[in-house]
C-alpha cells in the first residue's frame, strides 16, 4: 500500500513539474496507452508466476 501512495505522490509531483515547464505530460493520452500499460504490467505478473512456479 505504501508503495501505491508513493508512486502516486510521485505522479502528482512530475506532472505538477511537467505543467509548470510549459512541457506535455509523460503520460499517454489515449485510452489505447493506458490499457497497453495495463498489458505490460499483466505479462510482468504472469511471467513471475510462471519463473516462481517452474524455476524455484
């Protein structure tokens, strides 16, 4: 949980200094980017299950 609120103060405080540097934020704008992080993140989960369950 700690880790949650932190990555998210983080997201607040880059996009706070990407608005105050007039720059885009580092983000994808479209719904098509957010779910394809989501993908990223699902194949990450997946292959730690597979390395836990076949290889330790």
């Amino acid at each position: 949980m700690a880790e949650l609120l932190m990555s998210t103060l983080a997201g607040f405080i880059i996009g706070a200094i990407f608005t105050a540097i007039k720059l885009p934020i580092p983000a994808p704008p479209v719904l098509s980017g957010c779910v394809a992080i989501l993908g990223v993140w699902g194949g990450h989960q997946i292959m730690l299950q597979i390395t836990e369950r076949f290889f330790s």
